[in-house]
C-alpha cells in the first residue's frame, strides 16, 4: 500500500515536528552559500531563531530572479568537488535556472519518486516506458532513477518518434508510460493511422502524466483512448523536477511530501498567506537537499491545498490541480483569462480534437483573442454549416466561461503547429504591433 509506511502516514503534529527539525538544518545549510550568506547576515537571521515552522513566515521570498542573478554557482551550499549532477529548467519563461545536487539529493529524489510511483500504483512488475526527454530535463533521468529504485523494468524510450514508441510498447509489453499530456493525443493519432487500438493492442495499463498545465476533462479523454488510470505528477526543476506532488490512486488532488518540503499558499500581490482551501501561489522551501537549499521560493503555480484527509491514509497535504502559472494569466477586454478555462471548455466538446491554439492580436484598435481549434478527423467533412454551427457553439461556451467574446476558427487535425517539448497555448503578439506603431 505505501512505500513508506513510516513517513507518508505520518501523524501531522509529528511531521510537524519534523518539518522544524529540517527546516532548522536546511538554514543553516543554505547560509553556507553566497547568496544566502549575505542576504541573511544584512537581515541578521539566524536558524535558532526558528521556534516553530511558521515563524518561516519572517524570512525573505526567493526568486526566479534571485536565481538568474547569482548564475550558476551564487546558491551552492556544498563545494563544487561534493556535487555530482546539475539540471536547468526547460526556459518555458525566460532564461534557464541550474540546479545542483550532490549524491545525498539524487537519492533522496530517486526516493521520492519511487514514493510517488508507487503512490500511483506503479508496481515492480510493471514495464515502464518514460516517453520523455532526457538531458538537462528533469523528467528522463528524474523519472529513471525513481522508476530503477521502485524495481520496474524501465525502458529509457526519450521523447518523439511516435512509431518507435509504439514499437517499443508491442515488443516489451509495456503497462505504464510517462509522457506530458499534450503529446498523448497526438500518440493516438499515429496509433489510429496504423490502424491499431491501444485498448487491444497494447498492455498499457497506468499512465504518468504531468510537467505542463491540463483539465480534467484532458485526463478523461486520455483515459478513454487509451483504457488506462491516468495519474497526474507535478514537479519544478527549482524543486529537482518531478516527484514534488503526485496522485494516490484515489485520483482526488497531489500529494505533496511535507517530509521533503514545506509548503505554504499565499496571495501573490499581497504575498500574505490565503485563508485555508483558497487559491493562492504555492511557495516552497527544500528540506531535505544538502546541494543547493532554496527557502521560500516563489513557483508562481497556482493552486490550493485541498481540505480533509485522502482515503488512501496518507497524511500528506493534497494540491488542487495546478491550473497553471501567475503569469500565464492574460487580460483581454478588461477579462482575466487563464489558457486552462480555455481548454476546459474546449475538451468538453466531443467534435474537438487534440489540439489548439489562443492568438491575441490587437486588429483595428481592439484586443482581441483568437481560438483555433482542431476537430477531430471524422467529423471534418467540409459541410459549411455544421462547421459554422460547432464554432457558434463554441464561440458562446467560452464567453460564458471567460465573459469575453473569442473568434473561434475550427481547423484541421494536425494544422496547429507542434512544440517540441510542453505545449504552447498562448501567443501573444499584442507586444509586437505595439512595437511596430
Ligand atoms: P520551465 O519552468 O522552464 O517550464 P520546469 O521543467 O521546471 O521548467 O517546469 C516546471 C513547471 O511546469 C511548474 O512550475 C509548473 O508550472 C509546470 N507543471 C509541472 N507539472 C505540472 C502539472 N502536473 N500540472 C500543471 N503544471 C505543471
Ligand atoms: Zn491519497
């Protein structure tokens, strides 16, 4: 049933108590680095300062910026000769982060993602294909190690080359698979153009999905086309990558291991903390990396902490579904719009295929959004009509989502350009007009 008994079960004042216990250690871990060396001396802060995990509270925020600026090596706790391995974030946002460990961090993050596989029902007897880029990604060598530490037979597939996946899946048998969700309808689409039906001609049985932003009704679809549990796994490279927060087989929000980190939920503009079981930006604090400690970094990942305790027993706290990043929100019309509202609605729709795009352009002296959407291949027929009729369908459920008007255009499959890694869903080319007037 669990992995560790000991430490998912927890009873919470005990993890509490252990919480301190790291979070003193990890203080006086990180004043070992220049950054934080100089940062806490100007603010005279002190690990015995520490009484109680909340009096986090009155130590600074750190930034993505803060990282950037102390490149590559201002947050090293460790001398460089301890450290073993660097990755860097894929740069979705800007400019790539680094993130070092020595050999105490790998094991420990090999750990929690063994924890979290198991967590979601991955076996020793399960084949596990990690459909994944490796390199400076955390998700192929983070997944590696934690798929080796479980005991499954891991096949390092990489990412891309559709047909080579399924080839790999008939001639090992697969039964479980990593992927990001964007990728997956687009595996099915090679499926179906050879004619086969994973449902039948594979084992797949349990699917990791994660590392970019998705709805709930993207997991029913992958769900259904494949005939699998489809389990969602959420990790920063800021925090090692993947094995942060993962379902329990109760698929009823992530469990995010407090014995690792220490979690806090806090209103980004006021950068107070959110009454309980509200929305807020999730703020993290490592405790227990040696390497490179981070304290109080702001993710910019919105979610909340799910009140109650899981049926699975595990005392963890459980995350909302990350609905995606402060700054992925847009303002259009005067409208808040975040590209998952947008895909949520979408999905719904059974005439929609896998893929779409959000274009904001200003014409004629307006803002205005732009929804492409695929339509799935049987139903493209070219019959005017019933397109004109879907796309006012369309139109008007997202209106009444976002409460501003799209321009809904239905494409062909296949017509919305392909990211090679996590999936693009906005572009905003309202900055480039204002440029060019
Ligand atoms: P980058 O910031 O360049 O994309 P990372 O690979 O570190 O690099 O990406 C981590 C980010 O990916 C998270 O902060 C979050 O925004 C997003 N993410 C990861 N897993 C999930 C998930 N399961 N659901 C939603 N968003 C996710
Ligand atoms: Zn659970």
């Amino acid at each position: 049933m669990y992995w560790e008994r000991e430490f998912e079960t927890l009873e919470r004042n005990k993890l509490r108590s252990l919480q301190l216990e790291r979070l003193k250690r990890t203080v006086k871990q990180a004043i070992q680095s220049p950054f934080y060396k100089e940062l806490y001396q100007r603010k005279g802060i002190s690990a015995d300062r520490l009484r109680h995990v909340e009096a986090i509270r009155e130590l600074p925020f750190t930034t993505k910026q803060d990282l950037r600026e102390h490149f590559p090596y201002g947050f090293l706790s460790l001398p460089k000769r301890d450290i073993i391995r660097l990755h860097s974030s894929s740069g979705t946002t800007g400019n790539p982060t680094v993130i070092f460990h020595n050999r105490h961090d790998i094991s420990s993050w090999a750990n929690l993602m063994a924890r979290s596989l198991y967590c979601a029902g991955v076996r020793d007897t399960d084949v596990f294909q990690n459909i994944c880029g490796y390199g400076l990604f955390t998700g192929g060598l983070g997944f590696q190690y934690g798929i080796e530490r479980l005991g499954c037979l891991s096949i390092p597939a990489g990412a891309g080359n559709s047909l080579r996946q399924i080839k790999l899946m008939q001639d090992y048998g697969t039964t479980a698979i990593h992927a990001i969700p964007s990728y997956l309808g687009r595996l099915y689409e090679v499926f179906q153009a050879e004619g086969l039906d994973p449902r039948k001609d594979t084992d797949l049985r349990l699917f990791v999905i994660g590392a970019e932003p998705h709805t709930e009704e993207q997991r029913q679809r992958i769900e259904d086309m494949f005939g699998v549990k489809a389990y969602n796994s959420f990790g920063l490279s800021e925090m090692n990558g993947p094995g942060v927060a993962f379902e329990c087989t109760e698929q009823a929000g992530l469990h995010i291991w407090e014995d690792a980190f220490l979690i806090e939920i806090i209103d980004p503009e006021t950068l107070e903390p959110v009454p309980d079981g509200e929305f807020g930006e999730l703020v993290m604090t490592t405790l227990d990396r040696e390497a490179m400690p981070l304290i109080r970094y702001r993710t910019r990942d919105i979610t909340r902490i799910i009140p109650g305790v899981c049926a699975c027993g595990r005392t963890h706290a459980r995350l909302d579904r990350i609905t995606g990043r402060s700054d992925d929100m847009f303002i259009v019309k005067g409208c808040n719009v975040f590209p998952m509202q947008i895909e949520g609605v979408l999905l719904k729709v059974p005439e929609v295929g896998s893929d779409y795009l959000i274009t904001l352009e200003r014409i004629n002296g307006v803002d205005e959004m732009i929804v492409e959407v695929e339509v799935k291949k049987d139903w493209f027929n070219g019959d005017i009509a019933r397109l004109d009729r879907l796309s006012k369908f369309i139109t008007h459920q997202i209106r009444d989502e976002v409460l501003t008007k799209p321009i809904v255009r239905l494409v062909e499959p296949g017509s919305i350009p392909k990211s090679a890694g996590k999936a693009v869903r906005v572009l905003d080319k309202r900055v480039f007009d204002s440029v060019k007037l």
